[in-house]
C-alpha cells in the first residue's frame, strides 16, 4: 500500500474534548486537557505515525468570542488551521443537548471544501437512548460526510474513525519523522503542563490570565534543571498562586515536576516564579508568552 499522509483540523466549542481526542488518536499527551474553557490557546500538531500512514492532527482553541487581543489571537488560530486540510473533524459533547447555537456553529464549517466528520465524544456519560435523539438533530445537515459516537477518555470507537480519517488522507509525503509527536517545542510544552496544573488546581478567573515562559531548560548530567516564570494579571492573583506561606506555588511545582518528568523520562528540578504583568492578555506583542504568529 502507498503511503498516506494529510492534515486534519480538529474544531469545536470549548471543553468538548478536542485536546483529548488528539491525545488519545496520537497516543501520548501533545496538547494539555482541563475542565475549564479556554484551556488549549494555541494551533497545536499532534502526529500519528503507522507504517502507512501520516496523520498531522491541528489542534484549536475552543470557539469563543473574543474580548482581548489573546482571545483575537486564539480565534486567528482556528482559522488559519481550517487553510488547505484533508479533513476536518468538528467535536461535539455527547453528553448535553445540542444547542441551536452548537448547530449554527457547525453549519459555518460545512460547505468548505474539506469533507466533514463530526465526532460526538463524551459517550461514556450517556445511554444510547439519550444520545440517539441529538444525533437525529444533525440529519439532513448538506456538508456531513459521517457521525461518530466516541468517548476520548475512555477510547470508545477511535478505531473506526481513524480508519475513516485514514481513507480521506490525500499526501503522500512524510512530514515528520516517526518519533516527532507534535511541532512544538520541548520548552512549550513544559510551559503548558504548568499551565495545565495551575488550570486544575486554581479557581476559574485565576488561571485564564495566567501566561508561563519557560526561561530555561538546561540538562546536567542525567536530569534537566529548568526555570520558569508564571505571569499573572493581579496582585491578588499572585498571591493565591503563591498561597499562604508558598503552600500554593509549592504544589503547583511538585504537579508540574511529576508531569514534566513524565514527559522527558528524566529527573527534573523545577524553579518557579510567579510576576504581576496588569492587562498582559492586551498587549500588541504577545510574542513572549508564547502567542506570536499564527502561520
Ligand atoms: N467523561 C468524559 N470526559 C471527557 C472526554 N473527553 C474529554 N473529557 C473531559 O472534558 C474536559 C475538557 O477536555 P479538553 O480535551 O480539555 O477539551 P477541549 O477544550 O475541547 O480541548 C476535561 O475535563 C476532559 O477530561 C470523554 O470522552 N468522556
Ligand atoms: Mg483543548
């Protein structure tokens, strides 16, 4: 069999499930999950590499509207992974009614130019007979070409659907080399994963002003030693990061060395700051937390 390759963009409404999903297709955690909105803020590859075949998952932030220059930026990124894909996969949670305003949402994909999967995830949280009625909402719709009931978290169905997301695969050639799982770098996803922690251990306004720069990442003989700056947008918010006597920053840190350690397989020590930068999410230049260019 020749070789297949292609881009698939993976779309959708906040907290659906999306970094989940790609983490689960490509098998190793490429893009970080949390149960707040707005978790994912930048297009991120995940790849799936088999002997025949290439898939280069782009992962999107959640559709939103913006009310910043970050959120402009987040929305850019959606768009600009939308350009020339094989296929696009649009996420859906299973679990809750669909809206007219989720069908409305799905609607501005159709008729694009690339085919359409829409994968309703979450199934694990319903029956059949509460999932079977919402699924009926998307007959009829022009532009669907197949509907996919799955659950990410708990790999329901991924097989079919990724035979399918296979079948519509146009490339030929290998973009990445096998071991590469994602196109970002070693410091953006340790960003992320601090990210990631301070998403699950913080309450909802804290986290979604928070940026992290990874200052440094140094290896020393079989461990890396890296130091990192967690910015924030309030004084007050510093100072529940840090908690009361750094209790907050110190388990933010020991969550975050696990995580990096499992990502590096390797030893790591692990030096935090945490700064007040007022209205950061603002700035024209966003370049050095991370959110510079959508290409
Ligand atoms: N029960 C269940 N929860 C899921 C599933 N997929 C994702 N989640 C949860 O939904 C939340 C949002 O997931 P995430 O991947 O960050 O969503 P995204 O914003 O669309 O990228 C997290 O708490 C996930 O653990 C699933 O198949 N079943
Ligand atoms: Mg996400």
């Amino acid at each position: 069999m020749a070789f297949r390759s292609g881009f698939v963009a993976v779309v959708g409404k906040p907290n659906v499930g999306k970094s989940t999903l790609i983490n689960a297709l490509v098998g190793k955690k490429v893009s970080i999950v949390s149960p707040k909105a707005q978790t994912t803020r930048n297009k991120i590859m995940g790849v799936l590499t088999t002997d025949n075949e290439q898939v280069v998952f782009i992962d999107t932030p959640g559709i939103h509207t913006a009310k910043n220059n970050l959120d402009k930026f987040m929305q850019d990124a959606i768009a600009s992974a939308t350009v020339d894909v094989d296929l696009l996969l649009y996420v859906m949670d299973g679990s809750k009614d669909f809206t007219d305003d989720d069908i409305k949402n799905l609607k501005k994909y159709c008729g694009q130019g690339y085919p359409i999967f829409v994968v309703v995830n979450k199934i694990d949280l319903g029956s059949y007979e509460s999932i079977y009625p919402r699924l009926a909402k998307l007959n009829g719709i022009d532009g669907i070409n197949e509907v996919f009931g799955v659950s990410a978290k708990k790999s329901t169905n991924l097989e079919e659907l990724k035979k399918a997301i296979f079948d519509k695969l146009t490339d030929t050639i290998k973009y990445f080399p096998n071991e590469e799982i994602t196109d970002k770098s070693i410091e953006f996803r340790i960003a992320e994963t601090i990210r990631e922690k301070i998403l699950w251990l913080l309450n909802d306004e804290v986290p979604h002003g928070v940026g992290v720069v990874v200052e440094e990442v140094k290896k020393e003989n079989e461990m890396y030693k890296i130091s990192a700056t967690i910015y924030c947008e309030r004084e007050s918010h510093k100072n529940i990061i840090v908690g009361s006597k750094g209790a907050g920053i110190k388990e933010i840190g020991t969550k975050s060395r696990q995580a990096i350690e499992k990502m590096l397989g390797k030893k790591v020590y692990l030096d935090l700051f945490v700064k007040v930068k007022q209205n950061w999410r603002n700035r024209v230049n966003l370049d050095e937390f991370g959110y510079g260019q959508n290409d």
